[in-house]
C-alpha cells in the first residue's frame, strides 16, 4: 500500500531550566491511500498459481499523535 501524507504538528516547552527541560508536543496527519499491490504465490507440489491485485485506495486517513519528553543537557 502507498499512502501520500501531510503530517502537522507542535512542541511547547512546559517548563526549563540549565540542565533540565520538560516539552510536549501534538500532531495530526492526514493520508490519501495511491496504490494497492498485493501478490499471491501458492506452491502445490511442482505448480505455482499467482494471484494480483492492483487496485485503488477509496478516501483519507487521519491520524493522530502526542507526546511528553523530558531533556537533560
């Protein structure tokens, strides 16, 4: 599968000091599905029967992410 997409996000620093630095961030992503290619080989004794298919990706996708870190300098 081959998806194109867009990724945003942003980091706050919570709080920081000389040595030490709390931050936290958030994202979201958007993905629009291009392709989808799956191949199939099935062995049964000497022959080999394959099996494709080559097909579009209907709609979007979103995702989304956060995160809280801690840096030590």
């Amino acid at each position: 599968m081959h998806y194109l997409g867009i990724p945003v996000a942003a980091l706050v620093t919570v709080w920081n000091s000389k040595k030490f630095g709390i931050y936290a961030s958030a994202g979201a992503m958007l993905e629009k599905g291009i392709r989808s290619f799956y191949e199939q080989n099935v062995y049964i004794g000497n022959q080999i029967t394959t099996t494709t298919a080559d097909t579009n990706i209907d709609g979007l996708q979103w995702s989304l992410n956060s995160s809280l870190g801690a840096k030590y300098s």
